[in-house]
C-alpha cells in the first residue's frame, strides 16, 4: 500500500480481457506508468510490491499505482 502521493496521474489501464499473466500485466502497468510520467523510484517501488506477494498481491498493487479498467 502507497504511504506517499504520487508524482503522477494514475493512466488507465485495461486488466480485463488482456493476457492475464502475471509478466505481461506487470508490463503493462509499467509502461503506462512510464508513459504517465511515474519517476523510477515509483517504478522499481512498484515492482518490488507487486513482486512480493500472490497474483491476488500483485493485482491489488496494480490498483494503487494505476486506474484499473
């Protein structure tokens, strides 16, 4: 869970209906947070808790760094 603001808008990003593997929905968060502005500090916090739990872990941490579709 974030402790701080972000420095970017939350980019939308469609989950449903896309590959649902775990890689390729870290990739697309990813890119749209790079897209969005996001500084690799934000990247790499967001890897290393997406990384740290189940599949469930990593969807809800997808929410807390992007609009999920």
């Amino acid at each position: 869970m974030l402790e701080k603001e972000l420095s970017y808008t939350k980019p939308e990003v469609q989950l449903s209906g896309n590959d649902g593997n775990s890689f390729a929905v870290i990739g697309r968060v990813k890119k749209a947070m790079s897209v969005a502005g996001a500084t690799q500090e934000e990247m790499d916090a967001f890897l290393e808790e997406a990384r740290s739990g189940d599949y469930d872990h990593l969807l809800q941490t997808c929410f807390d760094y992007v609009e999920v579709l």
